[in-house]
C-alpha cells in the first residue's frame, strides 16, 4: 500500500498542474470534443461557452459564503472547544487519520457543505497536535469524506427529485427519500463506506519517517490583531464593535426567520443554509467585531472558488449546448438492460462530473435522458437517479472543483493530495459499484 500511495503521489507531483491550468484544460479539452465530435463550428461553441461562463453566479456566490462563513462557524470557540476536546483523545497518527476521515464524512452526510470546512479545521488540528501525522494525507482523508455527501441528507438530486415541482416531475414523478438515500442498500452503503473508508485512508500512512511531510508551524500561528483591537473601550464605537447584546439580538432575529420559514412550510435550500451558518456564527462569536475578525480569516479561502467556477459553467455550457452530454450518455445507456442502467448512469456519470462538477448543473444536464432511457427500457428510475447522484459524488474524490476549499484551508497543491485521493476513489468507486450492480440485479 506504501508503494502504491507513493507510485501516484510521485506521478501527481510531476504531471498534474495547478487547479486553474486543470480548469482552463477541460475547457479546451470541452471545445475541441464539441468540435470533433458534435461537428460544432468553433464560433458556435465559443459564443455557447461565453454565454454559460456567468451562468453559476449564484452558486458561485453561495459556494464563497457557505465557505467563508463556514470557516467562522467551524472555528468559533464553542466548536473550536468541542474539536479540541475530540482531538486530545488521539494520540497516535494513524487514529488521527481515522478521526479525520469521519469528521469529514459524519459532517458531509449531515450537510455538503459543513463536512468541506469541518473536516479541513479538524484534520489541520490533528495535524498540529499529534506527533508524527503525514500532513497530505490527513488532509486528503478528512476530504474523502466528503464523498458521503451524495448518500447524506443534502444529497442534490435526491433532495431535489422529492421535492414536489421539481423540474423533471411530469416525467418522472416525485421519488421519496425512503427510495434514494434512505433505501437499504443506500444505508449499507454508507455504513460500509464509513467503515472501510477511514481504515484505507489509516493504511495509507507512510511508515518510514523519512516520507513523512508533518505540517508547517507557521500555519497554525495566531492571526494578526484586526483593526480595532487596540482601540480604547470606552469610547462609543468600540462599545458597539464590543457589544454582546448587539449580536445576540441580531442572531435571534435570525433564528426566528429560520424557524418562521419551517412554520410557513418552507424547505431547507443552500440559501437557507448559508442563513443558518451566518447567524449561528454571529450568535457563537459574541460580539460584531469578533465575527468579521474571524470572517476575514475565512474569505482568504475562498480566491480559488471566485477565479474557477465560471470556467467550470462555461464547460458545463459546452456540454449541454453541443450535446456532448447526451452522445456520452447514449454510449453506455446502448449497451444497457433494466438491470444494469444504473451501473452505467454510475459511470457515464462519474465521466461527466469531469466537466459539470455541480450536483444540480449535473442532473440538470443528464437527468433528462436518463429518465428518458430508464422509461424506454423499464429500468427503476429511483435506481438510475441514485446512480447519477452515486457517480457524481464518486467523481468529486478527483474533481478539483471541490477539492479547493481543502487546499485552500491546509495551504497545500493540489498535486500534495491527490495522489491520495486517487486510491480512495478507486476504494469508494468498488463499493459504488458492487452496490449498484446488486440492486439494479436483484430488482429486475
């Protein structure tokens, strides 16, 4: 296992690029697809790609707060007490791994994006406090948690696809969770992954010293004193940057809009998400001037999100304007039974999550004519929606569109971890396909 880490950490390291060279790659390597394969003028499909480029603004947006104010939330000091308290009980670099790994996966299959952030903070805290610990590598475990999202309680398509109104329901119906990520081989799924998973990651460790990269001091050195820290307290303007009542009253205003929005029967959204992370981290700060303290830590994590996400929509424009989507689809979906659909939505999916990296764009694209297929065939359209689902999140180990968030907190490349997280995908994508195979089979 040693020499198989260290085989593809050393081929990351000389051959893979920086994130954004790997966005501005796919966009090419997208255009020239469409051009080769779709026959699209190169006009055509530029104008397609510039129209796309700002199409994920939103989700953008939404992706820099959830993670910046995540930040403040996962290191407010009433978590930060309960991550020590965690972290005090490991003592060795392989328990350390272990602990790493669940964080991020417990914290992914409860919210998408509290396990990108949670998992990264305590793995940085492992990192510091326990002798020993591979820094890479606890990194690259407490990201491959992050894989549990897709069979967690923020799953997109699942969620989406339940929801009443959703954009495919003339077609397909509302699926209920209890059919998704609820279904028996969903739950064995993810126990099985949240038991195998922290034991592979474990494994992984170098046992010679000399390959172990522990993590720099300089990273965990106390954050220089905002502007205001020094200023005298008893003037006006400190009283309120200082005040207590100011943030509490504020952040109850909060939670009575978020509890309102359930009472009103309103469901939870990214945006509701990101209202919750907002006010819980004014509430656990204290006082205003705390809290954008703290914030202005988290916002230097988010300069790769802001720079590569619209690379990633223009590509996600290419594909669906060419129909690069629905050929790649089709080359599977040809060679598919009602038994097996879903094991090929399971890989023609985990190919296009190269080029469309969002749960919601992902489906958006490809739902369609898997459903389509999944009705033509007779195939269990909840099994083919659950292997889109499946194959994205199995994706997303090696999809660099996630993986910023990670490196941006450990100030690591992406060429440190990878080689890592290209073992665990290969794990993760055995147990996906073991499980989808047997249910697709054992229902038709």
């Amino acid at each position: 296992m040693s020499r198989l880490a260290s085989f593809f950490t050393e081929l990351m390291r000389k051959y893979l690029p920086d994130p954004f060279v790997f966005a501005i790659a796919l966009t090419l390597l997208s255009l020239l697809l469409a051009w080769g394969v779709e026959g699209q003028g190169l006009g055509a499909i530029t104008r397609e790609w510039g129209k796309g480029f700002w199409s994920l603004l939103a989700f953008t947006t939404q992706m820099a707060v959830i993670l910046a104010m995540g930040y403040v939330l996962a290191t407010a000091p009433l978590t930060d007490r309960l991550l020590d308290r965690i972290v005090s009980h490991v003592h060795s670099p392989r328990t350390a791994i272990i602990v790493a790994t669940l964080v991020g996966g417990i914290g992914s299959y409860l919210n998408w994006g509290f396990g990108l952030v949670i998992g990264g903070v305590v793995a940085k805290k492992l990192a510091t406090r326990v002798k020993g610990v591979h820094y890479p590598l606890i990194i690259a475990a407490a990201y491959s948690g992050f894989t549990m999202y897709g069979l967690g309680l923020s799953a997109s398509i699942p969620v989406l696809i339940a929801t009443p109104g959703h954009p495919l329901a003339k077609q397909m119906g509302v699926i209920p969770l209890s059919q998704t990520i609820f279904s028996t081989p969903m739950l064995l799924l993810s126990l099985a992954i949240l038991i195998t998973l922290p034991l592979l990651n474990a494994w992984l460790h170098p046992k010679n010293a000399g390959e172990i990269t522990e993590i720099d001091p300089a990273l965990d050195a106390a954050p220089a004193k905002a502007a205001g820290d020094d200023e005298d307290r008893n003037t006006l303007a400190s009283r309120l940057n200082n005040s207590r009542i100011l943030s509490l009253l504020i952040g109850i205003m909060g939670v009575a809009y978020v509890a309102f929005t359930f009472i009103d029967g309103g469901t939870l959204d990214l945006n509701l998400i990101n209202f919750i992370i907002l006010f819980l981290g004014i509430i656990l700060l204290g006082t205003p001037l705390a809290y954008v303290t703290k914030l202005n830590e988290g916002i230097k994590t988010i300069a790769g999100i802001i720079l590569q996400y619209p690379f990633y929509a223009g590509i996600m424009a290419i594909m669906a304007g060419s129909g690069l989507v629905d050929t790649i689809s089709r080359i599977f979906v040809d060679v598919a039974t009602p038994g097996t659909l879903p094991f090929w939505g399971l890989i023609s999916s985990f190919v296009i999550n190269f080029f469309a990296p969002s749960g919601g764009g992902h489906w958006v694209i490809q739902g369609p004519f898997m459903i389509e297929a999944a009705k033509t065939i007779g195939s269990s359209i909840d099994q083919t929606s659950m292997s889109v689902m499946l194959g994205n999140a199995w994706n997303d180990l090696v999809q660099p569109f996630w993986i910023l968030p990670a490196l941006a907190l450990s100030k690591l490349k992406l060429r440190d971890i990878m080689g890592y997280t290209v073992i665990m995908m290969i794990w993760v994508g055995v147990l996906h396909i073991v499980t989808v195979l047997a249910w697709g089979l054992m229902t038709h």
